[in-house]
C-alpha cells in the first residue's frame, strides 16, 4: 500500500489506500488505550523527528508513535540544533543521510521542503507539515475522526471555516474529502481564500459561513494566525470573531449529529465560542487522540513492521 | 578572401526578403548578395554550403544578465559571450544590475572593453537607470550613454517612485535614451514565488498576481505618453499588459515590448514538483497568457522575443523554492522556444525572426540587424527542423538553472558569424 514510500501529501493518495491506513490507526488505538502501549514491531529501527517550526501536538504524536512501535526516535528541532546556526536543508539532508535513519519526519516553513529532502536522502520522508502546501498525517487524523462518527463518508457535507489561504490542513483535507466523495463547503474572509480555489479543489465557496454550516455533518474551524492583522487581510480579531466565528447558534443549523473539529491550538472565542469548544459535538480532543493512532500506522506501514 | 554563404534561404525581415540567396562577406562586411548560384567561389574564398539552411541576420538580444563584473561564479562576460554565440545571438544587451552596479561610464566602458577583448558577439551595456539600482536619485544617464550604454533600466526591479519614474522619462526624452521597464509592483509581488491561481493555491506557494505587472505596465505606458519618451517593457507576461501596450502605441505613445522566450513556451504547471529551473520574475503565468503573448507577436504589438538569460548556480537554485532566486538560462534555448510559434501557432517565419532582429534593433534605435549590402556581416545560420538535445555538456553557460536542460529542442544554431568571422560552429 505505502510500504518503503514517501509520504509527501495527499495528493495522488486513492480512496482504498486512506481506508487502509484508517483501518490499520484504528488497531493502533486500541493499543493506545491498553495499559501496556508498546508493540515491538519497529524494533531497532531509527526516526529522526526534524522539526524546522514549532509544534506540539504532531511532533508529540510522531514521537509518541514511534515509541509505541518500540523505534528510537530522535528530535531535532530548530533552536536547539545547526539549523539556528544557519545550516541549510541540503547540509542538513546530508548530515541525516549519513546518521542511516530509516524514517525522518520534517516540519518546515517552506512549502515543498519535505520533497525536496525526498530526492536527497535514502530514508523514506513524512511530511509534518511544509508551509502552506500540506499536512497529510493532519488530514488522515482527522477523516479518521470523521469515519468513527459516520459509517459512510461518501456524500457527507462538510463546512471548512477560515483561513484556507494559509492552510496546509486544510489543502490536505480538501484533497481528501474529494478522494472520498464528500461535499465540501468553504466559508472565510475573501482575503483568506486563495485564488482558483473551487476550480482546483473542487470545493464550494459559500458567501457566508451560515451558508457554509447549514446542513453540515462535519464542521472543521481552523487557526487564525493573529499576524493575519498586521499585513492587512482582516481589519481585526472582533470582526472576524463576529463574521466568522463558530458559535451554539450556527451550530443549530447544521445535521443533528454534526461533529466539531479544529487542529489546534484553539483561539478560544475568536474561531470558536469556549462553549462550542467543551461542547457535546467538539471532537477537537478525539482529533488528537487519533493522531497517535494515525501516525503509529503510517510509521507502521511505511517501515513495514512486522505485525503488531 | 572572402567568406560565401551559398543557397541558403535568405530569411531578412527588415526588407521582408525570404528567397534563396548566396552572400558574399568580404572585410566584416556583407560586399555581395545575389541570387542562389549567381555568386562564384574564388581560389582563397571559403565556402559555406547552407542548401537546406535558413540565413538570417545575427539574432539580437535585449536582455541578458552575464554577471560580470561581481558574480563570475554564475557567468562571466565569456561563458555568457558562448552561450550567446551558440544560440545564435551576435549583439547582446547586458543588464547593468552586476556588482558593482553599472551606473557609471568607467562600468560602460569596461563591458564594451570586454567585449571587443573576446570577440564573440558584440556586447552593449545598459546603465542602471538611478543610482545603484536603488529607485532613490537618477544616475548619470547622459554620460552613460556617451560612453556607449544603448537603454537605462533598473533590472530586475521597477522604479517604484512614480514621480521619480516620470523625472527619469522626461530627462531621458530630452537626450533620446530609451528606458527599460521591469514592470512589477513590489508591493503587491508581496514576497511571491509563482503566479498566483490554480498552481500556487495547489503548492501552497506565495503567489505573483498579473495585477503586479499591468498596474505599473498601465502606469509607466501613461508616463510614456505624457512625458513623449521611448520605453521599452523588458518582458510582459499577461494578456492585459500586452493590451495596455496596444491601447498606448494606438494613442501614439514610443511604448514597445517584448516576452523573454520561456513565457513563449512554459506556463505555471512547469513549475510542479518545485523545481526552481522555473522560479522566473516575472514568473511563467498561466497558458491563457502565454497564449496572448503570441497573439501580440502576431499582431505586432511585441516586436522582440528575450533571451531573459539570468544564470543562477546551484547555490541560489539547489534549495526550497521559497528560498531559490529567480531566474532561468535562455541564450541557447531561445530560437527553439522562437520556432516553436512557427511550428505550433502558425506564426511567419519572418514576423517571428522579426522579433530577434529588426525588431530589437527598432526598439535601441540601431542600425543594425539586417543583410543588406555594405552592412556588418552578422548572420546566424541554422536548421529549423534539426532536433538536438541540451544535455549539460551541451550548455555553454556556467550555470544550469533550465527547464530545457535534458530535453529535446527543435531548431538547431548552426553557425553564427559577427563581422564577418565564424564565432560558433558545429
């Protein structure tokens, strides 16, 4: 399926290799949820975790998982390495080239980073999130939480919030919505969206994030960045709170049985109301759960463990 | 001794020849031109067989970066000189924005010093247009152009300051200089890597709008008009720039333009996979645009076709693309990606030679780029259907920052002769 690949973005991923990463994650959950958690199946095996910006909760999990899986992981991350000392990614490519890691794991600013260190190095490369291209173990993680509320993706309407413009989760969820048959709908102030959006996604933009809810089965808000302000694409917080913000109101609208998500960090009372965040359709906290999960079975799979 | 060039098809669009010719060159200089056959070899002449061949004047450039004096590390005044010569190219215009700038007569000098130390193709500096590329006072444009620079721009960037845009029209009127524009609101570029639409929402990149271009195409063509200078856009990309320069030349405006080759022939999807070879200011733009690029070729509206020559070595292009510095190679891929509007857009071969000969020397009010007798012989000899490939060894140039490296290209520089001596051969 994905064994000794690459794992760069969601593009080109088909339905049937989702569902089986899906399905192999949700093995992996329940031995998250055991007392003991760890497996022996990436026995002496090496991850490299190269974290170029900060994260907690994808760096977490990608350590986490391996691990459960019984690998030896290591962190890097920028301040603490060469990187603050100006090294740069094709020094670095060949700096982990020479440490035989089998998997390395990279986060980084720059869009296209991870393919870039693809074609430079033997192990195989995850992508962590690059600029604002993808974040393709977000995107699982969260079709993840979406298949264990609903049996049948395929025609689910889904309202993604916000911020498209500078979103790598939501460039990699939109990717595999489509993969999956759902409807997606958009809704974001007009300087966050980004050109040719429903041509290249085959998404909806909807004139008004009501519009966007309505109906939904699944609504996803994502961050807003607060430096957003200063280069002049929101007038302020407030406003976009007000126009944008998800709230119990807007909630009503939607299915019965609509769940919330967010890839966090939260801006409590700007995407979200606090009530809507500690709220009954929240999975914000499931999202993170199955993260674990997720990024066990990709390590998992692309290394080709032996059975769990 | 003379040099013949026998039963070539002489291709001139300065006089619209197209016909079969022998050419007779004699002391650098074209002596004879007669129908095929007409002219005889004598004892000492060296003959040239060019049956099959398409003759035309040396192709001029009006863009090249080459580098030196400062970063001979990408190119230099004789690895630029070679790829010129290899494609073709006999005069080439050299964009002042080395280092140090060219912004000075001591700098003029020392490119055309340089040139007619190595002999290949003839060089012609341009000055920066204010002082070190800065946008801030004008250079001394005047002295400059005594000392031989033929077109004054600030390469690679605009003149911001539209007041400071209008003073260096007005005064450049004043002593007949032409003035480049690098049309690009820095502003709205707003730090993007590729042209905003489909491929940077898909990549994730920062994006180049069209607006970037024509809001300063629109404004520096309305300075033309007001102000009566000659200008020159260095390198339009979009539909509605090449518009803008329609409605001006129809309003009787001295506004010209030209699009540097790759824009002919690549679009934005060439930059999928990251590869920075295609990271281009102004970058490949949509096919729609492109398309009107070769509209405003056919329609006149264009009359130059750009090398855009702009080296880079591994250590400004081997990176993210976020990171890579603009620029492609172009002086040997030029007359393919030329052809390629014969071939595929049913262009005349005249109009599209047009654009690498009488065109660019229209545009630096030079009397140069044409076969006529009495004139410098620089000619450029090719196949147009031979089919080459430009492999690594094949590049001539320092640096290796193409898209069109390792691929198949048609139309084949054959011989390239300025004043008279064979500069490239194979």
């Amino acid at each position: 399926m994905i064994a000794g690949q690459h794992l760069l973005g969601m593009r080109g991923m088909d339905a049937a290799t989702i569902y089986g990463i899906l399905a192999t994650a949700k093995g992996f959950k329940e031995i998250s949820r055991r007392k003991i958690k760890k497996v022996p199946s990436l026995r002496g095996r090496t991850i490299l975790n190269v974290f170029y910006e900060n994260s907690t909760r994808t760096r977490v999990s990608f350590e986490l998982a391996a691990k459960r899986l019984s690998a030896d992981g290591v962190n890097i991350s920028a301040s603490g390495s060469a990187v603050a000392k100006g090294e740069s990614l094709l020094d670095m490519a060949q700096t982990l080239n020479a440490m035989q890691a089998d998997a390395v794991i990279i986060r980084h600013a720059a869009s296209g980073a991870p393919h870039y260190l693809a074609d430079r190095i033997s192990a195989r490369v995850i992508n962590a999130g690059d600029g604002l291209h993808e974040h393709p173990s977000q995107a699982l993680l969260d079709i993840m939480t979406i298949w264990e509320k609903f049996d049948e993706l395929d025609g689910l309407n889904v309202a993604i919030v916000g911020d498209i413009k500078h979103s790598r989760v939501a460039r990699s969820n939109l990717i595999a919505m489509k993969t999956l048959g759902m409807n997606v709908r958009v809704a974001g102030p007009s300087t966050l969206l980004p050109r040719d959006l429903e041509a290249v996604y085959g998404c909806t933009v909807c004139e008004s994030v009501g519009q966007a809810v309505e109906g939904a089965h699944v609504v996803m808000a994502l961050r807003l960045q607060k430096e957003r302000m200063n280069s002049g694409l929101l007038p302020s917080l407030r406003e976009y709170s007000v126009e944008y913000g998800i709230n119990s109101q807007l909630l009503r609208t939607t299915q019965d049985n609509a769940i919330l998500m967010h890839p966090g960090p939260v801006n409590r009372g700007i995407e979200l109301s606090p009530d809507v965040v500690d709220g009954q359709r929240s999975v914000i906290l499931d999202q993170v759960e199955n993260g674990v999960a997720v990024r066990c079975a990709l390590l998992y799979l692309i290394l080709g463990g032996s059975q769990p | 001794m003379s040099l013949l060039i026998s039963n070539g098809r002489l291709l001139d669009p300065s006089s619209a020849t197209d016909k079969l010719a022998d050419i007779r060159i004699t002391d650098g200089l074209i002596s004879e031109i007669g129908p095929a056959g007409s002219l005889s070899a004598g004892d000492n002449d060296e003959v040239i067989d060019a049956t099959g061949r398409w003759v035309s004047p040396g192709f001029i450039d009006l863009g090249a970066r080459l580098r030196e004096p400062g970063q001979e590390y990408k190119e230099d005044l004789e690895s630029g000189g070679n790829s010129a010569v290899a494609g073709g190219f006999t005069t080439v215009v050299v964009m002042p924005d080395t280092h140090p700038v060219v912004d000075n007569a001591e700098h003029v000098q020392y490119i055309l010093a340089r040139s007619n130390a190595l002999g290949l193709c003839q060089f012609l500096p341009t000055g920066a247009l204010t002082v070190g590329r800065q946008g801030q006072i004008l250079a001394p444009l005047a002295e400059m152009q005594k000392a031989g620079a033929v077109a004054f721009t600030d390469a690679g960037r605009p003149v911001s300051n539209s007041q400071l845009m209008r003073n260096a029209l007005e005064y450049a009127q004043g002593f007949g200089l032409t003035i480049l524009s690098h049309a690009e609101d820095i502003e709205l570029s707003c730090q993007g890597h590729v042209n905003e639409g489909p491929v940077s929402t898909r990549l994730g990149l920062k994006g180049l709008p069209v607006v970037a271009e024509e809001t300063i195409v629109a404004r520096d063509a309305m300075l033309a008009e007001f102000t009566g200078a000659r200008l020159h856009f260095s390198h339009l990309t979009t539909g509605r720039s090449v518009h803008k320069v329609a409605q001006a030349q129809q309003a009787g405006a001295a506004v010209t333009g030209a699009a540097a080759a790759h824009h002919l022939v690549l679009t934005d999807e060439d930059v999928n996979g990251f590869d920075t070879s295609a990271k281009i200011n102004p970058p490949l733009r949509s096919n729609s645009d492109r398309l009107a690029l070769i509209e405003g070729i056919r329609a006149g509206v264009l009359s130059a076709i750009t090398s855009h020559h702009t080296p880079q070595s591994s250590l400004e292009k081997d990176t993210t693309f976020d990171r890579a510095e603009f620029g492609a190679l172009g002086l040997q891929t030029t007359l393919p990606a030329a052809l390629h509007l014969v071939d595929e857009h049913d262009l005349e071969p005249l109009t599209v030679l047009g654009c690498l000969t009488s065109g660019p020397a229209a545009i630096l009010g030079m009397d140069i780029g044409k076969i006529a007798v009495g004139s410098t012989a620089d000619l450029t000899i090719f196949d147009p259907n031979q089919t080459w490939e430009f492999t690594p060894e094949a590049n001539l140039s320092k640096s290796s920052n193409s898209s069109f490296i390792g691929k198949t290209l048609k139309g084949r520089v054959l011989k390239t002769i300025a004043k008279g001596k064979v500069v490239f051969t194979i």
